[in-house]
C-alpha cells in the first residue's frame, strides 16, 4: 500500500532530488514525445502536417513529438543533421539556414509538405504490367504520362531519340509512377529497368526491378549503368519533405553517388526545376546561376531538351510563390521549367 505526499515533501532519510532531476524528466518527456509521435505516424489517414495546420503556425516543440527536434536542442546545423524530416523552414537554427542558401545567395520561400499532403501516399504504390503496357501504349501515342508535369514525356522521348538506350542498362532514381520506365521499355532499353526510391514501388512486373535505397546500397557487387534517369528527385534531396534526412548537400552528394554508378561513358538524363535560385523549403529546389554549376560541376553536357529555352533564359523567369512549371499556361509567368539535361559521366 502506498501513500500520498505533497510534492517537496521528503521522508525521513530519503535523498532530496538532484539537480539532475529536471535534466531526466525532460529527457523522458521528449523519449514519450517521440514515442506518441512514431505510434501516431502509423495510424491510416493520420497527419501530423495537417493537425498543424488547422490549428495554426507550425510549433517547433510539437514537432519534436514528429520525431523532429525543437530548435533548444539543435543549436547547430550538426543536430539538425541527425534527424529525418518533414520540418519547417523557421524551426532550423541559424547554421543550418546559411548552408541551405550558400550563404545567402539563395532565396527562400517557406513552405510545409509532409509529403505531398495525401497526394502521394507514404504506402508504397503497386506497378503491374497492365499498367505498364498502358503507359507504354500512350507514349506511343505521344500522351504525358508524368503525373503533375507537362511536357516531361515529350521531353524525355525527344531525348533518348537523340542519344539511344538500345540494348542498355537503365536505373531510375526516384519514381511513383512508372511513367520513366514505360519510355525507356518503349525506346528498347534492356530489362530489367531498374528503379530506386526512398518509398520503393512494389513491381509485379518482370521487366522493372524496384528497390529501396538502403536495399540498393546493400547490393554487392555494387551494379552499373549505362544510363541513369531523374527526374524531379534531386530537389527534393536533404529537404526532408518525403521522410529522408535532413542534409543541405544532400542533391549535391548524391550527384556524385550516380558518378559512381555509371559504365565509362555512361549518360546521365536529369530533369530538375530550373530558373532563379530559389529554396521553397521543404518542397524543392529551384536551380538558378548560383546552384545549378554546383550540381553539374564535371559533367559534360551534351544537350538540353525542354521547351528550347536556354539556361540563360529559363534564368530570367520571376521568382513569384516557386510553385509555377511548366504547367503554367502563361509562359511569362512561370518560375521554372523542368527540361531534361543530358549529362556524360565526369571522367
């Protein structure tokens, strides 16, 4: 049986708390926090992002229980670095901010993604050869199958007519749908076409072979390629937005990781927004003057292939909300465009 005492009440010989005591009480509070927050991640329909969201501004503290740390205790863009996202652009400190704008030379727009707010589910999708065969069918016909873009098919075909993958080892770096692969299957690409992602789709088709990106890491020997496709996934790369670490670099390292994956002589087609410097944080990069040299620095290009604009004049677009593309029926009113840049591999 025990009994009930007011609180600073101490029994004879009993050791009055330390000053410790706070230290670990707070350690336990932000344990269970993290704790609540994982159990709270799994439940179906569950997100935090919009919880936030109707309630107000976005509370550092309370995204701790998210699995993200309050910025009392990420003094330095080195805790920071320790955790995986989504997190809000006002809840980084001070150094983390400089290294995601080199800086200061990089403009920034804050937004708040967990995800893409229900539209792209943290459930990995499920491929299937109808789908495939449909998409394949529709490329055929000239349709867009990228979900979201405008013109990244055409683009995409408009380049691989131009430097041929027949025959060749292909890898897709980051796919929901598999709009990228069902062009390569189209253009004669040999198979399996391989495919990583964060989220890794579930294949039921022979002719894609999907894997996660620490599955893929664990491959040995570690496999190359003849050609690498991205597109719109190097933005996205250390901003937290899709669940992956928090790393201001993070497009500019796994650049050179793809370096790795290539055969001599191997092309890399890269599609990623381009026009002013721009960090609409965590949603993507917009690669300007400033960071696109950053993130093509040793590769050869060897064409452009997009609206025919120039990366001069793609740079002159306004810098407005960071959220027009190529969908923007107003050409003048557009932040960037998404062309594909084909790229040699740095020897």
């Amino acid at each position: 049986m025990t009994s009930r005492r007011r609180a600073g009440d101490a029994e004879l010989g009993e050791e009055q708390p330390s000053a410790r005591a706070p230290i670990v009480r707070e350690a336990l509070i932000l344990s269970l926090g993290l704790a609540l927050g994982f159990f709270l991640s799994t439940i179906p329909g569950f997100s935090l992002s919009k919880r936030l969201a109707a309630s107000g501004p976005l509370d550092c503290p309370v995204l701790a229980g998210h699995g993200l740390p309050p910025a009392s205790l990420a003094p330095s863009s080195s805790d920071i670095y320790r955790f995986k996202g989504p997190l809000a652009w006002s809840c980084l400190p001070e150094a983390a901010r400089r290294e995601y704008t080199l800086e200061g030379k990089v403009s920034v727009i804050p937004a708040f993604f967990d995800y893409d707010s229900g539209s792209k589910s943290k459930e990995p999708p499920t491929w299937t050869d109808a789908e495939i065969d449909g998409m394949i069918k529709s490329a055929a016909a000239g349709e867009e199958l990228a979900p979201g873009y405008c013109g990244a098919t055409s683009y995409l075909k408009a380049a691989l007519a131009t430097h041929s993958v027949k025959g060749k080892r292909a890898l897709v770096v980051g796919s929901i749908k598999p709009w990228v692969e069902s062009v390569l299957l189209l253009s004669g690409a040999a198979t399996p076409v391989t495919t990583v992602d964060f989220n890794a789709p579930v294949s039921k088709a022979a002719r894609i072979r999907s894997l996660g990106v620490l599955e893929f890491a664990r491959l040995a020997p570690q496999p190359t390629f003849d050609l690498i496709v991205s597109y719109s996934s190097l933005e996205h790369d250390g901003l937290g937005r899709y669940g992956d670490p928090l790393n201001p670099n993070g497009d500019l390292q796994e650049m050179r990781r793809l370096a790795t994956l290539l055969a001599p002589g191997g092309l890399l087609m890269l599609g990623v927004p381009i026009g002013r410097d721009v960090l609409v944080f965590n949603a993507h990069r917009i690669y300007g003057p400033q960071r696109l040299p950053l993130l093509t620095k040793g590769w050869d290009m060897l064409g452009l292939y997009g609206s025919g604009k120039t990366l001069e004049q793609l740079a002159q677009f306004p810098q407005g909300d960071g959220m027009r593309g190529d969908c923007d029926p107003n050409p003048n009113t557009r932040n960037w465009e998404q062309p594909v840049m084909v790229l040699r591999r740095p020897t």
